[in-house]
C-alpha cells in the first residue's frame, strides 16, 4: 500500500508491505531515474543482508558505505566518513542516499544527506519496528554528542520511505518489544479508534501477527504524518505529542547512563507514569479510567537491574530537551485517544506518578 507524507513541496510517498524488498530497486528507479543511488547500512545488516545487497547493487550500480553497529557510533565522526565514501565517488545534488537500518542508520544517513552538497535526496527503508514507526518518517536526522543525545542535525525529510516488514524476521525480540512501544504510544495521542486499535490487537502484535503489524505500522505512519504535517519543525509544541512518556522515559534512561536499558524499554515505563499522572490530575475522564487500566495491564515493562529512587528519577528530568525555562513538559493523557500538553506539575503529584508507574506489575 502506498501512503503520503504531505508537507507541500516536501511531500513524499510511503510504500508499506512485506516481502516487497526485492521489487525495491524498481521502485527506486521509477522515482528517480538516472539518478546515481548510494547505499548506507551498517555492519550487521550487511552480514544479513548480503544476497539482498547485492541483487539491489547489481540493478542500481551502488556505492556503499558500511557503518559500524551502535548508538555509540552515531556520531559527528561516523557522519562525517559518509563524505569520504560519496564525494570521490561524484554524487551529485541528484544523488540519492538510501539509508538501510534502523534508527541509528537512518537518523545519520539523514543528516549526512541534509549536508552533503547542500542537500542530496535520501530514501529511508527501515528494518526495525521503531524506525517503521517512528524514526523513518518526519525529517528529524541526528548525530548525538557527548553533552546529550540528537544534539547536532537537521530538519530534512526523506524523498521516500520504503517499509518491508519482512525485514523484522531478523530483529531480536527484545528490540521488537522496544519498538512496539513506539507503536503503542499512538493508543495515546492517535484518536479513540487508535486506542480500541490497541486495546483489540495488543496480543496480535506480541505474537508478529503480520497483518495486525501492518495495520498497526500504517496507522502509526498515518499518525505521526498528521502531527508532522501540522508542526514539521517543533515550533507549535504540537510535535510534542509523539513524545508521550518520554519525558519519564528519558529521566529513567539518564539513570542507567543510557546503558542497559533500550529506549523502547524506558518508554514502556514512562507511559505507565503518564497514565498515573493523568488520574492525578483527573484529565482522564472518571468513565475512561477502566480502559486506561487495560492497557497500563498490557504495558511490557521489563525486569530492571533495579529501581532508582524517585528523587534521582525527578531530578534527571531537568535534563531532558522539553524542559524550558526550568518548567518540565509533560504530555498527558486525557479522553480516550487524546492527550494534552501540561507543565506546572506540581513535583509531589509528579513523584506519586512516578511511584505507581514504576512497579514492574500493574499500577496499583
Ligand atoms: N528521527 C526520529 O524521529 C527518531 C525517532 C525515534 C528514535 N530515533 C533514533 O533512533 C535510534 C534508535 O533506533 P533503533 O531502535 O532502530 O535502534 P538501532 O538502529 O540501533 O537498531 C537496533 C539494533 O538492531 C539491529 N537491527 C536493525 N535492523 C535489524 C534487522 N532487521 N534484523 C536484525 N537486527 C537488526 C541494529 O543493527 C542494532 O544493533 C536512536 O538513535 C534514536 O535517537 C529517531
């Protein structure tokens, strides 16, 4: 199926369905023909990828550049070794860049693509269920730094996004789980349908049923392009809203150091703290609270090496970029499917929050 990112001048298609990526290559060339086509991909990808690479370089001539594999590697050096490989090799402002990977690969990619003569086009295809999701769509790029993390990038959007789910077949479990919070967190910010959506395929997506992970992949997609559409640079504080339980999230994983923990699995916790901070602040309808109680019961917090203390965990929120002006932005929910932005929490309600949502079963 094929959807649309509508920003105007910068609107791009994406194609989203499972074992498609053999036909990729004529995909591409449909799109931009002539073009010279560069590949991105990282060291892992490469090694399970291989037959699929190399049909994809004999129909489209590529030139590739390997990554190595981590987040610790996403950073202004590894950016900056994409030049070496692209610029001797004459890419044009007509080039195209395809970014296959995840997140890490794709943000990098991004930014290289947005700086690279000025701007050369660039073509996601992700192979995580987050960056399906989430990262592939919507023109953030970053490399992070050693004062934070996606501290240097750029605004660009992708010319297109090319989404085979196939592609998670490989994926370990445990970064299928984290992903799935991304997806999980539309129940919250998508519509009351988004939410029934969850509330109904929750098993289904546990098990990779592939048709539900394809609607489910479609809605987020459609999602997010809404809010992009609506505030593309963060400037309305609309964007925000895809921050849902990130603002816990981040605070718990600055408390492992960013090690340990997948962010995925920071999030799962940060959305169960959302839901308490919603009852708290009675923004979550009296009618609403046994339907939030069903997905807080579906919420797969994983087991931590341990809990930090609550203070620790506040504090660590002062360190998260929504925080302006020393006010801590938190995104919570209210009717079924929506949510609001609030700040001005008071820090008792905020630790109570966090209490009952850091308990690894339920909410009690
Ligand atoms: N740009 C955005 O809007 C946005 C949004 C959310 C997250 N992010 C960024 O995304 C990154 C996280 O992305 P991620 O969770 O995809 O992590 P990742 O890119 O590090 O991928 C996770 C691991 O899975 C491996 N992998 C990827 N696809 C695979 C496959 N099909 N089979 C087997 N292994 C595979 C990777 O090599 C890596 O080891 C972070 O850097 C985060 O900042 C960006």
């Amino acid at each position: 199926m094929e959807l649309t990112v509508s920003l105007g001048p910068r609107s791009y298609p994406v194609f989203l369905d499972s074992g498609t990526a053999n036909n990729f290559p004529a995909t591409l060339n449909a799109l931009f023909p002539e073009s010279k086509f560069g590949l991105v991909t990282n060291t892992t990808i490469r090694d399970l990828y291989k037959p699929l690479i190399d049909q994809w370089t004999a129909e489209l001539g590529l030139t590739i550049h390997i990554m190595p594999d981590g987040e610790r590697y996403k950073t202004i050096e590894t950016w900056g070794a994409i030049f070496d490989t692209f610029l001797p090799a004459r890419f044009e402002r007509s080039s195209v860049l395809i970014a296959l990977g995840g997140g890490v690969v794709g943000d990098v990619t991004g930014f290289a693509a947005a700086a690279m003569l000025r701007g050369v086009k660039y073509v996601q295809v992700p192979t995580t269920l987050l960056a399906m999701v989430d990262s592939s769509v919507g023109g953030k790029t970053a490399v992070d730094h050693p004062a934070g993390k996606n501290l240097i990038g750029a605004f660009y959007q992708p010319n297109m996004v090319f989404v085979d789910t196939a592609f998670l077949a490989t994926l370990p479990e445990r970064e299928y789980r984290s992903g799935y919070a991304e997806l999980f967190k539309y129940a919250f910010i998508g519509g009351l349908d988004m939410f029934d959506f969850i509330v109904r395929n929750h098993k289904a997506l546990i098990k990779h049923d592939n048709a539900a992970m394809l609607e489910g992949i479609k809605r987020s997609i459609e999602i997010k392009a809404a809010v992009v559409n609506r505030d593309e640079k963060e400037t309305s504080g609309e964007r925000m809203l895809l921050n849902f339980g990130h603002t816990f999230a981040h605070a718990l994983e600055k408390c492992f150091n960013f090690e340990g923990l997948l962010h995925g699995e920071a999030v799962w916790y940060g959305m169960a703290c959302a839901i308490e901070l919603g009852k708290l602040l009675k923004l979550i309808p009296v009618a609403d609270i046994p339907s939030y109680d069903t997905l807080a019961a579906f919420l797969l917090k994983p087991q931590l090496p341990s809990f930090p203390p609550v203070d620790d965990l506040y504090n660590a929120m002062f360190f998260d970029k929504k925080v302006a002006g020393g006010q801590i932005k938190f995104v919570v929910p209210a009717e079924k499917g929506r949510s609001v932005m609030k700040t001005g929490i008071p820090e008792d309600t905020v630790k109570v929050a966090m209490r009952k949502g850091m308990t690894l079963h339920g909410t009690v």
